[in-house]
C-alpha cells in the first residue's frame, strides 16, 4: 500500500498546482467555462453558416436546372438511377429526425446526418451530370427532382444545428 500511496502523492500535488495555474490564467474556472462556451457558439455558428451554403447551392443548382431544354435523346436508366439514389439521403435524414423523438437513436443523430450529406454530395454530382448529359423532358425532370431530394440532409441539418444556438 505504500507504493501506491508514495505514487499517488506526486499525482495529487501536480494536479494542485496544474488547477491553480489555471485559475490564475484564465482567472477561475468560471472564465474558462465561459471561454469554452463561446468557442463552442462559434463552431455551431460556422456549421450553420456551412450547412445553409450547402442548401444553397443545391436550391440554385436546381434552379439552374429549369434552363436546360430537353432533346429526343432518352436516358431513363440514368434518370432512374439517379432519382433511386436520391431517396437514400432522404430515408437517412429521417433516422435522424427520428433521433429527436426516440432517446435510444438519439446517438445515431449526427452519423445519420453525416453519411445523408456525403451521399447526397454524390448524388447531387450524379445529377447534374445527367442534367449536362441531357436527355428526354422526363429524365431532365428525374434529375430535378433528384436534386432537391438529395439536399434535404442540408435543409434539416442547417434547422437541426440552429436548435444550438
């Protein structure tokens, strides 16, 4: 027991000495709370700021997508390809909004919201490939529709991290 005891006293000394040069750094614990929790503000902040610029660009890539006229050159396995791809952002969005309202996938929120926008990435350069391939009025209305589908991960994660502020 002695061994342990001439081990742990050192410990406890140094970690008294490492609070009070804290306290004298930041003037009190409080002031550090206080400088975390800002720094927490500004990282949700930037995440909004982030998110909404996601949102953007795909409300504007699909606005963009209404100049593009149709040709008599059909391709429907890409549309629907495309437009099948666009669902599975959707389904994973809403196993996170199902995170909210059921406490045992309350910690899938943000790994469901994660994986919806990096598949919705891809799903949004699928889409816009096919909008620049072009195709028939059908496929190019796919390909809208894939788009917008594919930016509700963005519109509910910019919804879901302003809760945090």
């Amino acid at each position: 027991m002695r061994p342990a005891f001439a081990l742990l006293l050192p410990l406890a000394v140094f970690g008294s000495t490492l609070l009070e040069g804290l306290e004298r750094a930041f003037g009190g614990l409080d002031r550090l709370r206080e400088i975390f929790r800002r720094a927490q503000e500004l990282l949700v902040l930037g995440g909004v700021a982030l998110a909404l610029l996601g949102t953007l660009v795909f409300i504007a890539s699909w606005a963009l997508a209404h100049a593009r006229r149709a040709n008599d050159h059909s391709r429907p396995w890409l549309s629907r390809a495309v437009l099948a791809l666009a669902y599975v952002p959707l389904l994973l969005t809403a196993v996170a909004a199902a995170g909210l309202f059921v406490p045992g996938m309350a910690p899938f929120i943000l790994k469901a919201f994660a994986l919806a926008v990096a598949i919705a990435a891809v799903v949004w350069c699928l889409a816009l490939g096919l909008l620049i391939a072009g195709g028939s009025r059908r496929d190019l209305s796919r390909g809208r529709k894939a788009i917008i589908l594919a930016g509700t991960p963005w519109y509910c994660l910019v919804v879901y991290m302003a809760t945090f502020l």
